[in-house]
C-alpha cells in the first residue's frame, strides 16, 4: 500500500484526502515509477481547490502536473528500473492520475531522464514552472534577442515561472526587468539578478496608446491579459514576447500595430504539449543554466502531501514566492 492524494467530486462538491492505495488501483501505463517528489503550481491549485477547470479525467483522481521518481518497472524499452525519471504536463494531473502519490503509472512518451547534474529535490523545485520558464528564454533567444539588444521584462516576476526566469536571464547575461506586485518581493528579485523592479500597474493598465515608446527588446509574460497587451505596444523594433500564462487575464485586448509596425513577435508557450526532442533540451539546460544560489532562493518551502489543498488557496491568493516542493514520501 502506498499514500496518494485523491480528489472526489459528490454532487458540486470537490473533497480532498489522503488515501492509501495499492498498485491495482493505478491506471494503465508503460512505466511505474516510485515518486520522489512533485511539486506545486498555479495550474495544481485550480486543479486541488476546484477553482479551474483542469481535470479532464474521471473522478476520484490523483491530480500533481510533475513528477520525479525511479523506474520501478518499465515495458517501455527507453527505461528500466533504477532510472531517475521526470514528467511534467503531457496530461499528467488532468487526464492521467498525477504525482502526488508515492507511485504512479505512466505513459513513456512524455518522460525525459533526470539529468546527471541534477538532483531530484532541484527538478521539482523546477517542475513545470522552470521547463516553461526555459522553454520562454530558449524561444527569445531563437528568435534573436541577445543580451545586446537591451532589457528584457518579466511579469509576475515573483511567481514561479516569473523567479525562475528572472534568474535564467540574469544567469545569461541579459538585463533583466522585474514587473511585480508584491512590494516585499524587491530584494528577493534583485538576489535572483533583477537589475531593476517595476510595479504590476505600470503594465496592467494595459497599453497607453497602441504604440508606445519602445522599453524592452524582449519580455517572459506570465501574467496575459492587459499586462500582455501593454507589454506588446511597448516592445522594441523586432522585439519578441514569450506568452506562457494567464494570472491576470485570459483576453488579449490588442491592434496589429505592434506587428506591422515593429516587426513583434508573439511567441506561443505550452509545456504540455512541448515534443519530446524540445524537453530533453530544456532540462539539460535547466540542469546547467541556472545558478545553485538563485536556485536555492526559488526554493519557498517543502511540504506534504496533506498540505497541498491548504497551500493550493495561498497560492491562488497570490500569498507564495517561488516554488513549492511536495515531498510525497514525509
Ligand atoms: N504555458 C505554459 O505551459 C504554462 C506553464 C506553467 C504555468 N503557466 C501559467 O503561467 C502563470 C504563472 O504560473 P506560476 O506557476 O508561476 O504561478 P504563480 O507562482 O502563482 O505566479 C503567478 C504570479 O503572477 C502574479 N500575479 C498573480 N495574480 C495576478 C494578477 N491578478 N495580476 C497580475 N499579476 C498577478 C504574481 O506575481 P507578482 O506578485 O510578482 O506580481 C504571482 O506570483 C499561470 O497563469 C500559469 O497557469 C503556463
């Protein structure tokens, strides 16, 4: 037997518990992992406390986007037992039962190998916020913006994706802008390598008019919304927006001028779906790119299993820095 977190639905009703299970009740899958860690994100806290719309499968449900484990069994010829596995999105957690449980079953074609220069404990503190945050920075720097080219903003710095991408940038030489709306967060940004803080309202007006005076070459936007539209009339000649999240809103409120005018690109991220070629190429780098320091920073708290629905609201309240690790097996 072993622990997992399960979701029942009754009625409206969403309940959350801890549960022991056993290896009959997981779902079909080519690889059986024994979780080390997961971790939690935004899209988890929607997905826990019922506010968003996430799980996609069947009820009761294990829900966690990320995982980290060893191979306990595999018919999948691309691992055997011992190996150190990570898996994040590809439907884990909202389609297929997730990581907060001590074991799970999973598809194989999503999993990408630990990387030797990482540790379990730092994969999960990476979890799908760091795999987007360095999908962002790698789609910037395909289409040009080199540190060279001026500043480069990020908003919602202080989140997940927005700390960790803060840190990556800095790391490679860029000069990184924080957009924030937490006012104890300045020093914690300028730690990760933030050169300077702007307020969340300066952009989350939305634009001022629909070309305004050029401020960044390049942006990681986190936040969507009018924040997204803002960040477009104010991007540079051929400047380039890496969109990864919605905190503040889903609707982009735009005009094409942007992107005849200036040549701007709006540039699409979705770890879920990111191939499986793109995800050994974003962990490596992970692995590599970012500084033990900035990481230990990112790293907010570790919690358990039983722990996650209560740390699910806080997160949704806009109350947590960094990340948050789940230690399934304390
Ligand atoms: N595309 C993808 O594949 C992908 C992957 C992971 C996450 N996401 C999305 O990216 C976003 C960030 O995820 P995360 O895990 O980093 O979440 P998070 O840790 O909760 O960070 C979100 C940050 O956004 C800012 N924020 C929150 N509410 C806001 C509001 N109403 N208006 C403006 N800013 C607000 C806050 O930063 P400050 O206090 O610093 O302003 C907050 O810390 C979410 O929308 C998530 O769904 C997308």
């Amino acid at each position: 037997m072993f622990n997992a977190l399960v979701l029942d639905r009754a009625a409206d009703t969403l309940t959350a518990s801890v549960r022991a299970l056993d290896d009959d009740a997981l779902p079909e899958g080519d690889v059986l992992v024994a979780v080390l860690y997961s971790s939690l994100n935004y899209k988890d806290a929607l997905a826990v406390t019922g506010k968003g719309k996430i799980i996609r499968g069947a009820f009761p449900f294990v829900p966690g986007i990320d995982l980290v484990g060893r191979v306990e069994a595999s018919t999948a010829s691309a691992f055997a037992p011992g190996d150190r596995v990570i898996l994040t999105g590809g439907g884990l957690g909202e389609r297929t039962w997730g990581g907060y449980s001590q074991r799970q079953r999973v598809g194989a074609e999503w999993l990408v190998s630990l990387p030797q220069a990482m540790t379990p404990l730092r994969a999960m503190e990476m979890g799908t916020a760091g795999f987007t945050a360095m999908l962002a920075v790698m789609a910037l720097e395909e289409h040009g913006i080199t540190p060279d080219r001026g500043d480069v903003v990020v908003t919602g710095a202080s989140g997940g994706v927005g700390s960790i991408a803060v840190a990556l940038l800095a790391r490679l030489g860029y000069t990184v802008v924080a957009s924030t709306g937490s006012e104890d967060a300045h020093g914690y940004l300028r730690d990760l390598g933030a050169t300077r803080i702007v307020h969340r309202d300066e952009l989350g007006q939305g634009p001022a008019r629909p070309l305004d005076s050029a401020r960044w070459s390049g942006a990681v936007d986190t936040v969507g919304g009018e924040t997204l539209a803002a960040v477009l009339s104010t991007l540079g000649r051929h400047g380039c927006v890496a969109a990864c999240g919605n905190a503040g809103g889903h609707h982009l409120n735009t005009t094409v001028f942007p992107f005849i005018l200036r040549g701007v690109n709006l540039l699409g991220i979705d770890s879920n779906t990111a191939p499986l070629p793109r995800r050994r190429q974003a962990w490596k780098r992970l692995a590599l790119d970012l500084p033990k320091p900035a990481a230990d920073l990112i790293l907010s708290g570790i919690i358990h299993l039983d722990q996650v629905p209560a740390m699910s609201e806080e997160i949704l309240k806009g109350g947590v820095r960094g990340r948050i690790v789940v230690d399934v097996n304390s």
